[in-house]
C-alpha cells in the first residue's frame, strides 16, 4: 500500500474526531526553523479528495485492540481495512504536505495496536522527527491513548500545544455498555487527571480537551452535564467535543438509531453558556426536562428566560454583564457594546439601543430601556 492510499484510509479514518483552534503560549526557537506556533492554531483538516486545508487530520494506524460497538476501527468491525504510517513515512509526508502550503499543522491520533505503550511509542517518534530533524516549530494537536503510561503522557505533551483523551461517554455506566476492553476510571480518568498534572506544570501551552459520544447508550443530557462539570471542576479540561451518535455499517452499534445532529449542537451550546456567558451548572440543569434532556424545539437561553421570568425584564441601563448575558438575543460583544454605551450616557430609547447595538432588537421583549417595558408578548 503506498503513501497516499494510507493517507486516503487514515485521513478519512479521523472524520470523527473533532478539534478547533487552540491559543499556544509556547515560543520559537531559533532562526533557522520550519514553522511558527501561531497565537490561534488552525482548526481545518485535510481531505483524501485532494482539497487543501489548513490541518492535516491523520491516524498512525486505524488497527485496535478495543472493542467499542460504535466505533470504525474496532475489532469488533466487519468491514475495516487497515493500515499503518511508519513515523518517518508519516513526519516527511506532513513536510512534504507543510512547504506546498497544503497544511499549516497536524493532528495526530491512533488507534492502539498491540499495547497502548506501543501506540504512543510510534507517535513519539512521528512528532519527535518532526521538532528535533525537521525542527518544525508549528500547531500540534496530539491524542494520548487510554491506558497510557505517564512517561509516554509526558514526553507527547513535551512536542504538543495541546493533547486531549477522549472520555467517549459521560459515566461508568455508558462506557462498559460500549467497551469490554477499557476501564473508564483506570484508563481514562486517572490518565485525565496525570495529564492535568502535567498542564499545571505548563507543559502543554494550550489545554487539554476530550470528546464524548452523545447517546450511544442512551446517556440523558444531564449525564453529560453532570460530567463536564467534573471536568472542568476537577480535572482542569478546557473544552470538551460532542458527536452525536451515528450508526456506522459494520459495528456492532449499526442497527441502532442514530443521534439527530441538533442534540449535539444543543450540548455545545450548554458548553458556551457555561464557559463564555458564566451560566452555573445549576442554572443549566434547570433548563432541562424531567426527564433529563434539553428539548430541542427551543434555544436553551430562551428557555432559561421563560423559565425564569422574574429576572425579566432587565434595565439596560443598571444591569450587570452577566444579567446583559442571560438575555436571549444579546452575546458577548453585544453585552459589552451596551455598557460601552451607557458609560457614555443613558440609554433613553430603545432606538438609540438598537441603533449602536443591532443585536438587541432580538433582546427587546427581555429589556426594560428608560423606564419604558418593550414588548413582552413573549411572556404571554
């Protein structure tokens, strides 16, 4: 098998791992190198197809020891080929990639061939040519395997601006329903909790991330909740990724019901009010139904307001940045723009509000703007 027939099958082999852009506090050395760790990484991937883009998404090897029902490259999938990146092959390939300006950084992720010390070991030597022969100096985003060894953990988050562990489901419960092979609390969290030891020593410049399955084993949304809250509590991870279930053909899992894409982008947006609009875990478990999930005919912050409706409406003119950000309509820029505003001079009508903030005509049945109510036809 050549070059790029393993790029087609291991590049496609990581359509279901999500990543974004990472700010990187790791500096440059030296003048005469080969790439910059951007302030912003880049966030695209590379496609078989030939289109170029700005991240090469690859795998070392799509062979694994595990058997997670839902997943491609399981031993418990029917219809896998395999194949496998020697290191040199794989960090000349993404050079090669690099000076034609195909890519501009690398994610890098595998499966566990033979022992999850071995899987880290050819990675190792992957992104090791690449800072040490190469001196590339680029984004790296790499994958610690689960079960891996805390040397290994170490010495892959002495090459990456950010590493991640994918947690694959919110509890214990889950995860044995969807992996024989794994243990949730050895393999997964204790390497979270070494890697967020690591990051405290500021050996990985831009975080640590994880991704869960959403509904793969018929986890509630408040499953989800619950866990990024210990998280982000207790395990110090800057973000986490959701993916919706997909029945793949040739899984175990290919019969079951696929996740609908709007439960996953409802979870991300659980995850920005929680991380950018300083909504509590409280405030989020209360937009949920009894029976544990966010319904999905009404945007979560709209539902907080009806829910809540004797916070509203607020005084555009008093109201706090938090209070601005629990509005439906308003975001962030919005909020700040309005107390830019106001420190100016009042706020007097709620034309003069739109006009220097277009957002807010969206937030007006939520606001109270000199001494005058908007419409509140919305509360009815």
């Amino acid at each position: 098998m050549n070059t790029l027939e393993k790029l087609e099958i291991l590049g496609g082999g990581t359509k279901w791992d999500a990543c974004t852009p990472a700010q990187t506090k790791r500096q440059a050395r030296g003048g005469d190198r080969i790439g910059a760790p951007y302030s912003a990484g880049v966030c695209r991937s590379f496609t078989p197809d030939g289109k170029c883009v700005s991240l090469l998404k690859v795998l070392q090897t799509n062979a694994c020891i595990h058997d997670c029902k839902y997943c491609v490259h399981s031993t418990g999938c029917k219809i896998k080929k395999k194949a496998a990146f020697e290191p040199r092959e794989l960090a000349d390939l993404f050079m090669q990639m690099y000076v034609r300006n195909y890519v501009e950084g690398l994610f890098l992720s595998s499966g566990v061939c033979g022992s999850a010390g071995l899987a880290a070991e050819k990675m190792l030597e992957t992104v090791s040519i690449l800072r040490e022969k190469y001196d590339y100096q680029g984004y790296m985003h790499l994958k610690i395997m689960p079960g891996a060894h805390p040397s290994d953990i170490r010495a892959l988050a002495e090459h990456a601006d950010r590493v991640s562990l994918n947690l694959e489901a919110p509890n214990k419960g889950a995860f044995s329903e969807l992996c024989s092979t794994k243990d949730y609390h050895a393999d997964i969290l204790r390497r979270l909790s070494w890697i967020n030891k690591i990051k405290t020593r500021g050996q990985v410049s831009s975080g640590i991330t994880t991704q869960m399955v959403v509904g793969a084993a018929g986890e509630t949304d408040l499953d989800y909740i619950n866990t990024m809250e210990t998280l982000y509590g207790d395990f110090g991870l800057k973000k986490t990724y959701f993916s919706a279930f997909d029945a793949v053909n040739g899984t175990p899992l290919e019969n079951g019901k696929s996740i609908p894409l709007r439960r996953e982008n409802f979870l991300y947006r659980i995850d920005w009010l929680l991380r950018f609009y300083h909504f509590s875990f409280d405030e989020v478990r209360g937009m949920l139904g009894e029976n544990g999930m966010l319904p999905l005919n009404i945007d979560p912050k709209l539902s907080f307001a009806l829910q809540n409706r004797d916070l509203f409406p607020v005084d555009v003119n008093l109201a706090s940045f938090d209070e601005l950000l629990r509005v439906p309509g308003l975001g962030l820029t919005g909020a700040q723009r309005i107390l830019d505003l106001r420190e100016k001079a009042k706020i007097k009508s709620a034309d003069e509000l739109t006009i220097s903030v277009p957002s807010a005509k969206r937030a007006l049945p939520f606001l109270f703007v000199n001494g005058k109510q908007t419409n509140l036809s919305v509360f009815a």
